[in-house]
C-alpha cells in the first residue's frame, strides 16, 4: 500500500481514535448494564438491562468494532509504522481482531439469548470486564510504544540503512552496543 498523505493520514488517526474510544466507552456501559442485570433481585430491570444492552450490540458493536479493525489495519499499512514491523502494532492488530471476531459472534448471540429469556447471566458481566481491559491495554500500549521492532522490522530497517543486521559503528564497539 503506498504511504497516506498527511490529510488522508491525520483524518484516520481522527476515525480510529474516536471509534476505538467509542468501543471502550460501549464495552463499559454494557459492563455497567451486565453488573446491573445479574446483580439486581428485580427481575424487570433485569430484562430491561439485557433488552438495553441488546440494542447497543445489534446498533453499535459491529460498525464500531468493524471501524476499529479497518481504520488500524489502514493505518498500519499507509504509514511507516507497519502491521509487522512493531510489536505493539503486531499485538494491537491481533487482539483487535480477536476482540472484533469475539464481540459479532459470541458476545452479540449471547446478549441476545439473554434478552430473550430474561435471566441474569454472569457470563454478561465478564465477557464486558474482559473487553474492557483488552480496550485499555491496547490504549496503553498505543501510546507507550513498547518493545521495539519485530524481527522482519529490524531487517527492513537496516536494509533501509545499508547496513548489514548487527554491524557495529564506530562509536558503540566501544560499548558493546549493536546498531539497529
């Protein structure tokens, strides 16, 4: 894929911020609907908790999730950062991918099953709990940037040097210390 121009650049950054944070802010509130519904004796707002939580997973989950998916995967591959040249950006794609194929066929049959039936379900209070912790550990480490490049990231990037892997300079034989 070729390199996104700035605008085309900044403008997805803009998509994939704001629905990531939507499908945090989504997955709290069925967390806070799923907790509300198996923790209530009332048996109504148990239903009503559940025929909420049904609407935001037909109506939200799977434009957010999918938007998610595609807005990163684009970034991914329109910018220097690469799909498999980082790890962060490795893992971020595989638990968005996870997370995405988790919430359209588990999560979303299953909160409609409780909608149907009405009874409190403690797997709707953990399936949000997890999802949740996915959103924030991709959030942190979206900004953090841990562990450096990939292997195939530490080739492409010495290949772009001219430099063969591991080839010591001048300046860092006397440390020990490698170029990358």
């Amino acid at each position: 894929m070729k390199p996104l121009r700035r605008p085309a650049r900044r403008a997805l950054v803009v998509v994939h911020v704001a629905v990531s944070v939507s499908w945090l802010g989504l997955s709290l509130g069925l967390l806070a609907l799923g907790v509300t519904a198996y923790g209530t004796a009332d048996a109504s707002l148990t239903e009503a908790a559940y025929r909420a939580m049904k609407v935001f997973s037909d109506w939200l989950l799977p434009p957010i999730a999918l938007t998610t998916l595609v807005s990163g995967l684009l970034l991914a591959l329109g910018t220097p950062w690469g799909l498999a040249r980082h790890r962060w950006v490795w893992i971020k794609f595989w638990l968005t991918l996870a997370t995405t194929a988790a919430t359209l066929f588990a999560l979303r049959p299953e909160i409609a099953h409780a909608a149907a039936v009405g009874v409190p379900d403690s797997s709707l209070v953990a399936a949000p709990a997890v999802s949740t912790s996915a959103y924030l550990f991709m959030t942190a480490i979206s900004l953090l940037k841990p562990w450096g490049p990939t292997r195939r990231g530490r080739r492409l990037r010495e290949s772009q040097h001219g430099r063969a892997p591991g080839r010591r300079t001048a300046a860092a034989r006397g440390t020990g210390a490698t170029v990358s």
